[in-house]
C-alpha cells in the first residue's frame, strides 16, 4: 500500500497538465498515446503476435496533426478512421510474414490506446464547457483510489474473480460513490450551472472506469502479464495507470456534446 500511496503523489504534478490545458495538455496526451501503444503491442509480442508500429505512428501523427489544423472538419476525422483500417489492412499484404491477430492487434491498439486517449484534448477543447476535463481524472482517479480502500478495508464478495481476484463488490461500489462526491464538489464549486450533470457524470463515471479497468485486466490476463510496463513504481506503466481515463475521457465527450444540448 505505502508504494501505490507514495506512487500517487508522484503522479500529482501531472495536474498541472491539466490546470495548463491547451498545447501543454494536447502534447501530453500525445506523449501518453505513443508511450501507451508501444506498451501495448510490447505486451502482445510476448505471445509472438506482431502489430504493426508504423501504422500507429502514422495514425496518431495524422490525428494530432488533424486536431491541430483542421479540427472542425469531422469528415476528416472520418477520413481518419478510413485510412487506419486500410494502412493496417495492408499491413497483411506481406502474408507469408503476418497474421490476422496482427492486423487485428494492430487496429484494437490504435483505436483503443490513441483514439481513446486522444478524448482528453477533445473535452478539454469544447467551448464554454472545457473545464470539465477535470471530472476525466476526478472519476478515473477518483474510482480507483476510493475503490482500492473501500475494498481493502470493506471487501469481502468478489466481483469479477477470473478477471481480478482482489476487487470486490464493495470495493466497487465505493468508488462509484468516491467519484460521484468528487464530481459533485467539483460542480458544487466550480460550474454550479451544471452540478446535476457533474452528479451523473460522477455516476456513470464511476462505472465506466471500472469497465475501463477490467478491459485491461482481461488483456493481460489473455496475454499472461501483471503489467503493462514498470515505469511507475505500485502501477506499473502508462496503460495500468490510465486504463480508467481511456474509458471515462470518452463518456465525458460524448456526454457534454450529445447531453447537455439537449436540456
């Protein structure tokens, strides 16, 4: 426990990303989308499955690049989609060296890895609502910590035992409450304007990043790892700690844009 604490402080200055937002928090969410599908198909070669890298360094070249110059075109954004499935299509075109796990790798990482982190820079970007950008972290990091205590003081009944022994129904159910009172203060303080909606986004947060979570388990289960990599001591590597935010940077978009409009 003292190293997942001590790792979490560590991990405090990252929110002057946040707090900076703009450039800063767009370069680091590139960093973390390089950094997190090298890790990735790192993770699959050790079960001799070869996911293409040029394929991912292009895709998320091309969806920065996007993002930075022509953000507002969303049949780019769809052009986008169209050109990662047929570079990792072709990818199989040597096909006495590939596989079909190769090009499926190759495809699940981009998309899961770099198009789903890529939605912290998308929240952060929404005119008037930006500053919501903060419940991504407040219901990812929020569920986890909340959960693992609530759990390890609480647990007793677990919850998805062939995909992680050690989290419990109880454990769960904590985080779920630690980010709806995270996000609740958040609106409470911050943008009373939209509590009630910082309230359900902490609720449906707390379960989303959950999901998120146990999506990573499953692969490293599958793939036969306890972690993606050791770069941060408790944590292990930018997946383990930001398999939360993949799923909860997502839900957020999609809420603000697809919600709120319409109360």
């Amino acid at each position: 426990m003292k190293t997942r604490v001590l790792s979490g402080l560590i991990m405090l200055p990252l929110l002057a990303v946040v707090y900076f937002g703009g450039r800063v928090l767009l370069i680091a969410c590139f960093i973390i989308g390089l950094m997190g599908i090298r890790e990735f198909f790192k993770a699959f070669e050790s079960i001799n499955v070869k996911p293409s890298y040029w394929v991912s360094n292009i895709s998320i070249l091309m969806l920065y690049a996007i993002n930075l110059f022509i953000p507002n075109n969303y049949q780019i954004y769809m052009f986008w989609f169209f050109a990662v499935v047929v570079m990792s299509l072709l990818y199989l075109f040597k096909i006495e060296k590939r596989e079909l796990i190769d090009t499926l790798v190759t495809i699940t990482g981009v998309f899961y890895v770099i198009f789903f982190s890529f939605h912290v820079t998308l929240v952060e970007q929404i005119p008037e609502y930006g500053i919501l950008v903060w419940l991504v972290f407040l219901t990812a990091f929020g569920t986890d910590i909340m959960a693992y205590f609530t759990g390890f003081l609480l647990g007793k009944h677990k919850l998805c035992p062939k995909i992680s022994p050690k989290k419990t129904i109880e454990g769960s159910v904590g985080g779920i409450i630690g980010s709806l009172v995270l996000c609740g203060l958040f609106g409470h303080f911050f943008i009373p304007e939209l509590f009630l909606h910082c309230m359900i986004i902490g609720a449906l947060g707390g379960i989303i990043s959950q999901f998120g979570d146990l999506t990573a388990s499953i692969f490293k289960r599958k793939i036969g790892i306890k972690d993606y990599g050791n770069l941060i001591p408790g944590h292990g590597g930018i997946l383990d700690r930001f398999d939360s935010v993949l799923f909860t940077a997502p839900l957020i978009y999609y809420y603000v844009m697809l919600i709120i409009p319409m109360i």
